[in-house]
C-alpha cells in the first residue's frame, strides 16, 4: 500500500483527469482563445459551443471506452516568416479542444524531464531565448556552427519510435491509444482523404508536445556528449571550437538520428560553417552580435510590398491596420537584433510605400491637386507634381509628396 505522505502517481487515472470538468473548462478556454479555422467538419468556434451542450456526454462515453475516432486534419499551406511555406494540419474543433485537455494533463508529467537546452513550446521560453544561448557560446569562443537541417521532419516521424517514447512517460494504455488514433487519423488535401502512416500533423496542440518526447532523445545524448547546443522544436544547432571536430560531430549525430530516431537528415542544407555565415530560427550572428538573416528580411520586403501593393484595392484605413499588425509582429521577433543601422532607411523606405498608395489613390490630378494643398503644399509645386507624367513610386520621393507623413 502506498504510503499516505507520498505523492499521488501522476498516470493514476489519467484519462479520467485528462476528462474532468475542470480540465475542460480551462482547456475550452485555450481553444476559443486561439481561434482558428474549422476543420473538415466546417465546424466554428461559435457553432461549437451548442453541439458540445447537446452531444459531449456521448462523446465522454466513446472516449472512456477506447471506441472515439477523431476526424482527419484539413491541410493547408502558411507563409513561413523567414520566407516559404509550410504544411498546416487543422484539427476539427472537437479534436482541438480533446488535445487541449490531454496536453494541459500530460504537458506538466513531462515538462521537468525535458533537456534545459530545448527551448520550443516550453513554459517560460522562447525562441529568443534559444538565440541568446547561441550568442552566449559565442561569446565563449564556439564560433563554429553544425547547422543541422531534418529532413521533412513532422511528416517523417516513425509512429512506432514515437510512441514508444511516449510509453515511457505515459502508462495509461487507454491514453496511449488515443494519441496513437489521432497520429493514424488522414489528412484531407484538396478534398481527398490520405492515409498518415507516419509524420505528426502540425496545428493540432498535441504536435509541439510530441516532437518535444520525442526529439528529448537526442537533447540527452547530445548533452552526454558534452556539447553546446539549442534546440527549438525541429531545429537544432550545436556549437563547436573548429572544422574538423563539426564534420566530426555531425556525422556522429546524423547516424544517431537515423539508427534511433529513424529520422532523416537535410544533407543539402546541413552544414558546417562560422557562425556569421549560419542561420538559426531567422537570426545570424556577426562576432557575438545578433542580427536578422537575409532570408528573414527579403521576405520581410516582400510582405510589406504585398501589403502597400498599388493594385490592392482596400482602404487606406483597413491597409494600415494590417500592416501595423505585420510590423508588430515582426519587430516583436525581429527587433532582438542589434543590427540598427538600417532602421532609418527601412522608415524611409516605408513612408515612400505609403505615399505611393495615396498617390495610386487619388488618381485624378485635381485631386492631387486638391489633397496637397489640405496639407500644405504650395499650389505650384502640387500642380507641378499632380501633372507629372512619371510613375506613383518616383512621384512619392519629391518635395511635394514628402509633405505627407
């Protein structure tokens, strides 16, 4: 008999926990508060609430006797930040919300296990904590970086290794079975239903959690090893004294990941470089300073020039909006570097787009004419410029159009 002062097994009863109220309750709340599209239900967000008034206590029933089956994810392809796209798998909002309540269970057994070197979907870290931990090897003289690339990996992953590794931390059979369903559930791609005999779908909330199991492998062996690294989500980067001892190490590496973790590395964008010539979750270094890779700011470019684009016929009101909420975003992630000598330039260059939207805008040259003048343009110089036969870009850098800020 267990003894009264000692503390309760976590996996007792773990589905009944993962399926209590207050579970619910809260992991409701998640779900709602993240949003998100429907999945191949058509379901919303807002229909939800209504159908799980009227059908949860069934589906409880189906999932206390192992017989529920989760539906298949919609695929869809999203912008990547530094640039591309990447495959997103939408869970229905039922499937959300049963992974939520498994993930807020399950999250706080294996967290504390977890390598302090992996930094991706962890409570009180970050992508930008990860980075600073790059810089800080630097600093210490590791200016060699095993920059290493796995191939495809949330859609390679071996179901089997996986779950082997999730047995470890998780002995509840009916809880293991469940996970199992919801990595064998399809995927439905242009309106066609395929298998998934491997990989684990990202967008549903059990995904980060997975690959943080399973990839807690490699975090271990390589801190055995003794070797300076991070790693966030899939991408990982180690840090060594020089160029032989990187080809050294990522050999190594790349025959543990294939023999124990049956995945595949990258080898066209693996590689061994200096550290101001590698790229790590958007960022490079210059000496031990951080800065925004190329990729990440050419893509940058990119979506601003989408969002002030001449032939996007939208307000002027509702344009602002969606590019301040760009900017934020980026500068929220972007603005650790200490890269600042092209900010001015980069303002410069932002007002000019804005101008030159105006100036798309108005058109007609009295208008021009017109909307100069309310802002304190000369009647000269805005005749001079409204009847101007050259383009809104070349038009939004005189004088006259600076005016407006």
């Amino acid at each position: 008999m267990r003894h009264a002062m000692e503390s309760p097994d976590p996996n007792d009863h773990l589905l009944e926990r993962i399926l209590s109220q207050e579970n619910m309750v809260g992991a409701w709340k998640r779900v709602k508060a993240n949003q998100g599209a429907a999945g191949v239900d058509g379901m919303s967000i807002e229909a939800f609430l209504e159908f799980a008034r009227l059908k949860w206590d069934k589906i409880r029933e189906s999932l206390l006797a192992c017989v529920y089956q989760p539906s298949p994810v919609r695929r869809v392809e999203i912008p990547k930040a530094t640039g591309g796209t990447r495959p997103l798998g939408i869970p229905t909002v039922l499937d959300r919300l049963i992974q939520q309540t498994i993930y807020r269970v399950l999250m706080p057994m294996v967290d504390p296990d977890f390598s302090g070197h992996s930094y991706g979907f962890r409570p009180g870290r970050s992508a930008h904590d990860a980075v600073y931990q790059v810089r800080e090897y630097i600093r210490e003289g590791w200016r060699v970086a095993v920059d290493m690339d796995l191939s495809k990996f949330f859609d390679t992953v071996n179901h089997d290794v996986l779950m082997h590794r999730v047995a470890r931390k998780v002995r509840d059979k009916r809880v293991l079975r469940l996970i199992g369903k919801y990595l064998r559930a399809g995927v439905v791609i242009n309106g066609r239903l395929q298998a998934t005999r491997k990989g684990v779908p990202q967008g549903g909330p059990l995904s980060p959690l997975l690959a943080n199991i399973l990839l807690d492998d490699l975090d271990k062996e390589l801190e055995q090893r003794d070797h300076r690294f991070a790693r966030y989500a899939d991408d990982f980067i180690i840090l060594v004294k020089s160029r032989r001892a990187g080809e050294r190490v990522m050999r190594s590496v790349q025959r543990f990941l294939e023999r124990k973790l049956k995945l595949r590395l990258n080898e066209e964008k693996s590689r061994v470089v200096k550290t101001d010539k590698t790229r790590f979750l958007g960022f490079t270094f210059k000496g031990a300073k951080i800065r925004w890779s190329d990729k990440a700011f050419r893509e940058f470019k990119r979506r601003v020039k989408d969002l002030t684009g001449r032939s996007w016929f939208v307000s002027m009101e509702y344009r602002y909006k969606k590019l301040a909420q760009y900017l934020r975003g980026w500068m929220n992630y972007f603005g650790i570097s200490e890269y600042y000598r092209p900010i001015p330039e980069i303002d410069h260059w932002l007002r000019r787009r804005l101008r030159m939207c105006y100036w798309k805008q108005w058109r007609y040259a009295r208008t021009k004419v017109g909307e100069l003048r309310k802002l304190g343009t000369s009647l000269d110089a805005a005749i001079s410029v409204a009847i101007s036969r050259k383009g809104p870009w070349h038009l939004a850098r005189t004088l006259a159009s600076q005016i407006m800020r």
